[in-house]
C-alpha cells in the first residue's frame, strides 16, 4: 500500500508534511485550509522558519507540549506537530485548533497522539508530494 505525503512545506532542513489518519483524511491539511488568507500566510512563515532552520527557539511560536509533541502558534491558531522517528528531515502536523485557554488541552494533545500513531501505521511505503500547485496559498 502506498501512503501519499502531503507537503506544507519542503525547507532546506525539514520536509513539513500533514499527517494522514486511520480513514486517509488530513486533519491539519482540512484545518490548513479553511483558515483565513491571512491567517495561512502567518502558518506559512512558520513552516518556513522550521523547515529552512536546524532548530525552533521562540515559545511565541513554537511550543513544546512534552514528550517530542511540539506545536506551531499564531495568536489562537495552534498545529500540534512531531518529528517522524522512521523518516529523517520529515516533520508531520497532526491537526489543528482554536486555543481557548492558556494550556493545549489534553483533548487536544491526546488526539496529536492518535493521529501519529496511526499515519505510522498506515505510512509504512510513502511517496512526497508537493500539493502546493492545488492548493491557493496567500
């Protein structure tokens, strides 16, 4: 079975891919696009700040939420990302979330946590795409 890589980015680092679920929806992807155009252009800066750089150093915008869970942080906008343990240079973004309060809520945390786990378990022959040609970026 091959599992097709959805790029959000591909930066002189990191690929920046969406994780893909159990049912092969994109949850970030899905979230990704329904935002505002210039709410994406503010996504877009930081997967090109992460994905052209070694490491993410501004807690305004890369969050660590424990255990190699990270998150991407634009006002209330937050994108729970990982760095894939099988491929290197590949970053994955699980989903994304309005954030209400001052902490991710575990909710969200633990649904991070499922997604991985199941793009790991459906990804295990993987082909890169760059979807960026149909999707309109700001």
């Amino acid at each position: 079975m091959s599992v097709e890589r959805r790029l959000a980015f591909h930066g002189k680092m990191f690929r920046i891919a969406f994780a893909r679920d159990r049912d092969g929806a994109y949850p970030a992807e899905e979230f990704f696009d329904q935002l505002a155009i210039a709410d994406k252009a503010k996504m877009d800066q930081l997967f090109r700040i992460l994905g052209d750089n070694e490491k993410h150093s501004n807690p305004k915008k890369f969050g660590d939420l424990g255990d190699g869970l990270y998150e991407f942080k634009s006002f209330q906008i937050r994108m729970p990302f990982a760095y894939a343990k099988d491929e290197r240079g590949l970053i994955l973004i699980t989903h994304g979330f309005w954030k209400k309060r001052d902490k991710a809520p575990p909710s969200e945390i633990a649904r991070a946590r499922r997604i991985l786990k199941e793009d790991a378990e459906t990804s295990k022959i993987v082909v890169i795409t760059d979807q960026k040609t149909k999707r309109k970026r700001p």
